[in-house]
C-alpha cells in the first residue's frame, strides 16, 4: 500500500492554480494508491467573509468538478468547501469518477477562528472512509481536538488540518493525536498545510503515529515536502532534534514575509534604519529571507539622533549588501516647529516620527517598494509607538516578539562586529536629547515577562506595576487597531485572535 501525504501550498482564491497543483503531483505518482491534501486545499484558508460570496464558492465547484471527472488519477483525498443549501468544511475523497464527501464534525472557535459564523458541522457523529477493505477514520483539524465518541474497529485515522503555528502547538498536535490512537490502536497520519495567509503562519509539521502512538515519520516545518508512507507497515524512527522556540520563531517569520511580500505583488521592500535593535534585526531576516537585492534601508536623521546611529545605519547596510539612503528630516522639522510656537514636547516627538513615516511611503509611493515596520511586541503592548508615524507600514515582521526575544534572535543568528555595537546600545527612540526608552518603561527584562504572564497566559496583575501595565496594555487598544498587519508567532498576538474592546472603564 502507498499513500502520498502532500504538504504542499495551496493559494486562498486561486482554485485552478490549487486544482492544478493537485492534478500535477497525481501524475507524478501514478503508481500511488493515494493521494492526501491538507485541509480546505482547493479554496485555501481562512477564506472568512468571502464564503459569503456565491459565486466565489461556484467558482471553486466548478474545480471541483474538474478534479472529479480526472483520469487514470489514483485515489484523492483532500480539503474543499462544499456548498449543498448549507456551507460546510469538507474533506473529499476521490475515487475513479465518484466523490465522496465528509464534512468537519467540529467547528472551530478559538483565538483566530470563528467557522461557526460560516460554516454548518456535520450531522453525523463520526466519518469512515471505506478503502480498499480498510476502515479509515477521517478527521478534519478541530475534530481531533474534540471527538470524544470513536468507532470500533479502525485501521486508520487520517486527519487534515489548517493548523496555525505557535511553538507549543506542534508538541500539542501530537499529544491529542497520541489520545486518538491510544483509544484506536490503529496508525494515525496527521496532515498539516505550509504556507501563510495575512498574518497566519502555517508550519506544516505532519507526523505519522503508528498503532503504538509513536512518531514515526515527522515532516520539515515551514517547507513543502511530499512523504510517502505505507500505513501498514510503520516503524518507530529516529526523530529530528528539537530545535530552540527562537530559532522556529526565526523560520516561522522568515516564511510569513516571504509569503504576505509575494501575495501583495511587491518585489522590492525598505525599511527605516535606524542604528537600532529592532530595525536592524529586521534587516538581517530580509536578507536571510530575500537575499539583498530588493533591500533598500533609509536613515532618516533627526535632530536628536547621535552621530553613532548614523554610522551604524550605514556599516549594516555595507555589510549586509543592502542599498543605503540617507534621507534628513531636520530642515522639514525645524519649519514645522517655526509654524507652531506652542507645540508640546510630545508633539514635537511625535512630529519627527511621522516626519519619518513621510519619507518612507513616499519612498514606496515612488519605487513600489513595501515598507516594512520595526516595532516589537513589548512596544506596541503599552503603546510605546506613535499613530502614522512608526506604526506606518504593511507589515510588522517581530510584532510578536518581545524586546527580550528581538535581543536573543540577534545574538544567536547574527555576530557582526556592527550588530555587536547595536546589542550594546541602550533602546532609545531618540525623539529628545540623551532620551532612552527606560526614561518611560521598566528595563525590559522586568517588563517582559509580566507582558507575558497578561496577554498570553491571561494572569490578573497583582503588584501596583503589575496594573499600571495592566491599564497601559487595555488603554492603548486604540492603537494597536489602527496599526500593521502583524505576523502571529504566538499563542496570543496582536492581532485577529485578540479581539479586545478600544474602550473599556474597568481597574483589576
């Protein structure tokens, strides 16, 4: 028996081009039994609001329909949407010219996603595939986190998912699977989808359990990869070494850049460059990510920016092969002040910021180029950022990392005598004279991990710092909801699975 689980791409909207990738990888293994995709394969995912549209989901059935009168095509297995009066999440099973179809039994309803606003469940309490004289347990991403009724007499489970990453979630995926197959004691193959979509980073990460429960076969995360298994005849092997949170929280933003740059049609992309962490971090993933070619780095002097900030602006662009620009705002600054006598110091630091932010998307007005933000997770929690100035941009690649992770992420990947040089600096926005960003907010070792404990853990502030940050993270929601798309790397980020109200009198 061979079966081919395919971790493959598939693209939201565009059906033939998924429909396609399906039928090629079918000819490519002819000699298979079957064929498996992830989960809502031939629309993509999430397609949220758009299930609304009907002639989006006929469009993807008329795919469908070419898929199902395919020739010579082995047995497919592999996620739609399916539309009979009700819209539901299906898993469809192909065989010669007949389809059959399974739809999720559980809807998901959790952080970032909310199906039950466009999907209906199944009505049935469990789907079996009958296969070649084997029954097979289908299961779709959030049945294997719910089912709790399983039938008797299994010879296989295969589930298809869309799971999102978060690092803790691919040891999860395999714990539930582990429950599954204890209960079945038949082999279990776990089917993740790769890619991103906005800001959802999808990891991949498929895992073949055996009748035991023992990881057999685990996939590359964060790569398309196509495995091929007999599902009666798996063996316990040597599984690859767990590598640190930071360095797949690396991988996981590398592959939500590449893939949220290549939907949006930009080829080229530029940032504001500091002489900073932040920016400079964000510099070195776009050239790990993009080589440095389409890399364009502005520094865009202030008034209170040292001389130091400058230089190492420029000797990172040298050494990374980035093109350099240097773009004063003192003069444009000056003139404002010169018109408005009683501006508050605040405002005046915020007037260089959206000075700034000027600059830059008249950069990308003019070249096409994307701007990419620089803020960090730490930051936009209390609102450490200004409104159209550095929260401008279409995509804050560490806004799910907090300032401590932004300095371990650099320490362990990039060792450069200049990067050496900005690890020693002390944060600043450099918006006033000798101004640092500890003028305002606890030392980011202490501020850290209590962000940690409020947002992802959800622990009630007990210490008077503790509310203070508390109130700063709740009365700064006004800005987080004005800001850029943020890639989520995180059990909780900031972003679709947070959904907090702007305004909210409340005092733990």
């Amino acid at each position: 028996m061979k079966w081919i689980l395919c971790q493959t791409k598939s693209t939201l909207g565009n059906f033939e081009q998924n429909r396609k990738t399906i039928q090629n990888l079918t000819k490519k293994h002819k000699d298979a039994d079957l064929l498996i995709f992830p989960e809502m394969y031939l629309m993509g995912y999430p397609p949220e609001d758009l299930l609304e549209l009907k002639h989006f989901i006929r469009k993807q059935e008329r795919e469908l329909h070419k898929i199902k009168y395919e020739k010579d095509s082995p047995a497919l297995l592999f996620g739609a949407c399916t539309n009979k009066g009700k819209t539901f999440n299906s898993a469809v099973f192909k065989d010669k010219n007949k389809l059959q179809i399974f739809h999720k039994l559980f809807l998901a309803l959790s952080d970032t996603f909310d199906e039950k606003r466009f999907f209906s469940r199944s009505e049935n309490s469990f789907n079996i595939l009958n296969f070649k004289n084997k029954k097979i347990l289908v299961l779709i991403c959030e049945d294997l986190w719910k089912i709790q009724k399983l039938p008797k007499s299994i010879d296989a489970v295969i589930c298809i998912n869309a799971s999102p990453f978060f690092p803790e979630q691919i040891q999860n995926r395999i714990s539930y699977a582990q429950k599954i197959t204890k209960k079945t004691k038949a082999p279990l193959i776990y089917l993740n989808c790769v890619g991103a979509q906005d800001e959802l980073i999808f990891d991949g990460s498929s895992f073949v359990l055996n009748e035991k429960g023992e990881v057999c076969i685990q996939s590359t995360s964060f790569k398309e990869e196509i495995i091929c298994i007999n599902p009666w005849n798996l063996k316990k092997q040597k599984i690859r070494k767990k590598i640190s949170d930071i360095q797949i929280k690396k991988e996981a933003i590398q592959l939500g850049i590449k893939e949220f740059i290549l939907h949006s049609g930009f080829k080229k992309v530029h940032l504001g460059l500091s002489g900073g962490l932040d920016s400079a971090l964000i510099a070195c993933l776009l050239v790990d990510t993009f080589g440095p070619k389409k890399i364009t780095a502005l520094f865009l002097e202030g008034p209170f920016n040292p001389k130091l900030s400058k230089t190492l602006s420029k000797e990172l662009s040298k050494e990374l092969g980035i093109s350099w620009i240097e773009q004063p705002i003192v003069s444009t600054y000056k003139h404002i002040c010169n018109q408005h006598k009683k501006l508050s110091s605040i405002a005046k630091q915020n007037i260089q910021a959206r000075l700034r932010s000027l600059f830059l998307m008249a950069y990308s007005n003019t070249h096409h180029s994307m701007l990419i933000g620089t803020s960090n997770k730490s930051e936009l929690a209390l609102g450490y950022a200004t409104l159209y100035g550095d929260l401008s941009g279409a995509l804050f690649p560490i806004g799910d990392l907090y300032k401590t992770e932004v300095q371990t992420m650099t320490k362990i990947f990039y060792s450069s005598q200049t990067i050496q040089q900005i690890l020693k600096r002390r944060p600043s926005a450099e918006l006033l004279k000798n101004q640092f960003d500890e003028d305002d907010l606890p030392p980011y070792d202490r501020l850290d991990p209590i962000l940690k404990n409020l947002i992802e853990k959800k622990k009630a502030p007990t210490t008077k710092l503790e509310k203070e940050i508390f109130s700063k993270v709740l009365n700064t929601e006004f800005k987080r909801k004005q800001s850029s798309i943020i890639l989520k790397i995180s059990s909780k980020a900031f972003g679709r699975g947070r959904r907090y109200p702007i305004h909210v009198n409340y005092s733990p």
